[in-house]
C-alpha cells in the first residue's frame, strides 16, 4: 500500500510539474497598472518610444540592443507588477499536506 501511494504521488508531480499558473490573467508584462507609477510610466513611454522608432536604417547591432533594452524593460515592469505564482505541482502538495496534517 505504502509503494502504491508514493508511485502514485510520484506520478502526480511528474504529470504536473510543469504547468505553472499565474495571478494575473493578462500575462504581457507591458501592461500599464491602473495607476502607474512614476517609474513605470517613464519605462512605458520608453518603450512606445521604440515600438514607433523607424528600424530599418538601424544597424544590426543597434538593433540588438534595441531589443535588450526591451527585455530589460519588460521584466523591470514585470517586477514592479509583482504577483503570486503558483504551479500545479505546488498546489497540489499543499492541499495533501492540509489534508494529511489537519
């Protein structure tokens, strides 16, 4: 009984490792909050300042560092969001731990 619980617990976290599950139901990290703050908001009109910018007589590396830039920005923009995330594995085991202790 003991080999079948702990397969079947192991096959459960094998199956459902990798589904990560997000607080936020948009999941574009450049999505202005209801009321920005002042650093956000510079860090959004920077990037619509790219989004506008004519590309095509950039050079290759300045546009790679165009695109830097960008990533940077998104994920600056995605901490400061800040949220919860939870996989599937994760909530699964705690609710068996609750279970099991409670």
């Amino acid at each position: 009984m003991k080999k079948l619980s702990v397969w079947a617990l192991t096959l459960l976290l094998a199956a459902t490792i990798s589904l990560p599950l997000s607080a936020t139901t948009n999941p574009s990290p450049a999505a202005a909050p209801a009321t920005p703050t002042a650093e956000a908001q510079v860090l959004l009109n920077r990037l619509n300042e790219i989004n506008a910018m004519d590309k095509a007589p950039l050079s290759g590396t300045e546009k790679r560092k165009l695109r830097k830039e960008v990533k940077t920005i998104k994920k600056e923009l995605a901490q400061a969001n800040g949220g919860v995330y939870l996989s599937v594995g994760a909530v699964i085991i705690i609710i068996l731990l609750l279970i099991l202790l409670l």
